[in-house]
C-alpha cells in the first residue's frame, strides 16, 4: 500500500541510539573529571541514575523528562549537597557533543527516503524531546533537508502516546490518518499512539529484536513489522 504520508520516530528508529547514549556518557564523564570530579564509571553511572530518576518522576509527561542537563543538575546537587551550576552546564553540553559525534543513520534509511521523495510521499519526524537537541540531531545526520516536517513533544505540550503530536503532524501535512503511515521502534509510544490515531503503524527496531505482534496487546500491534530499515520501501513507496 502507498501512503501520502510516512511519520518516523527518530530515536533509535532512523539511527541506533545505544552508542550514541554511551559515547555521550564518556564524554559527560571526562567533562565532570576535568572539573575535578574525582568519579569511576561506577560513580558516574550512579549520578546519572539518581538525576535521571529524579527528572523522570517530576517530568514524565513532558519533554524535559528527557533533558540530560536537568539530570545532572539533580544528580550533582545530591552528590555536592549545593548547586554546581558550571559542571550541570558542561556535563550537559559534553554529553550531547559526545552523543552527536557518535551518530549515523541505520542501514537502509536513505534508501527509504530517495524511494518515498520519488513517490511523492510527504515525510514527517514525529517524536519525544526536546526541539534543540532534535534539530541538532537531524542537521547530525543529514537530515534536515530530507523531511517536509518536524514535531516535537516539547512544542505541543504532550509526549507520544498522546494524540496530539500525531494529529498535529497530520493537520500539518493537510492528511487524514487513513493516508499515513507511522514508524518507530517502541510499541507504547509509537505504536500504541499510531493505533489510538487510526494511522497504520510498523514497527522497526534498530538492532532487529523486535517483539513477536502475536505477543503483544492489540493496542501495541503494529500493522507491519519490519525486520530490516529497507524493507518499509515494499511498505511505504
């Protein structure tokens, strides 16, 4: 079936986020040390954690759940016991620097995009975090003008699976649910959505272990499940 429209997820559907998420950490690590931070990756690991924890129970709707500053603003004021504006800063900025050195897109992906601008099908990235990160992501990976639009959680308001970022990539492409088709790589924000939407939905994981659709609750099913990135130019185009 070809569709008017293709909505992909960005992390860990149009690159695999894993690597990135560790060259990130190292690199967060190193900025914290230079600071004099005396931490071992043990240490590290576990600010991180308690940060993250933290953000995540006082910010899990939105998109600032996702914000590595917060977490190490958080998790070094429990370390120190007072703020340490200057290293939250330089952690934060290390961390994503390290992160988007690390990138690069999954196998098959620019073959899918020359396939879908050839038929005509309208491409959007739809997805969780902050909007400055995921346009820095997007220029990283060559990206930026190889989608027709980008939409953020943190600029509607609401995280995936809510509607909205859904619905608003759709009013935007002027396009019906019935004419699109959403991509991502987890079954409770991008499936799950997508299916509460009406839009058709496959499911793509970066590093192939995808779950079984038989395994998985009808809300969570996808329509396609895609073992390689290529394979959605069967799906899509």
């Amino acid at each position: 079936m070809s569709y008017e429209a293709v909505l992909f997820d960005l992390d860990n559907t149009l690159y695999p986020y894993a690597p990135c998420n560790e060259a990130g950490k190292r690199a967060a690590l190193d900025a914290l040390r230079e600071r004099g931070y005396e931490l071992d990756r043990g240490a590290f690991d576990d600010l991180y954690a308690a940060g993250r924890r933290e953000a995540k129970r006082e910010t899990r709707t939105t998109a600032a759940s996702h914000d590595r500053h917060i977490y190490f603003k958080r998790g070094l004021d429990r370390r120190v016991g007072e703020p340490d504006v200057a290293s939250a800063l330089a952690a934060g900025d290390a961390y994503w620097n390290g992160y988007l050195a690390a990138m690069s897109l999954c196998d098959g992906v620019e073959a899918v995009l020359d396939a879908l601008d050839a038929a005509g099908t309208d491409v959007a990235v739809v997805t969780n975090l902050t909007t400055r990160v995921q346009l820095r992501k997007l220029v990283r990976l060559g990206l930026d003008d190889r989608i027709d639009l980008l939409v953020t959680s943190e600029e509607v308001g609401r995280e995936k699976p809510s509607a909205l970022p859904f619905t608003t990539a759709l009013a935007e492409l002027d396009c019906r649910p019935s004419e699109a088709l959403a991509v991502g790589d987890n079954v409770d924000t991008d499936v799950a959505g997508a299916n509460a939407v009406g839009l058709d939905s496959a499911l793509f994981v970066a590093d192939g272990d995808a779950p079984a659709g038989a395994d998985l609750p009808e809300q969570q099913r996808p329509d396609h499940r895609l073992d390689a990135f290529a394979d959605l130019t069967e799906v899509a185009a």
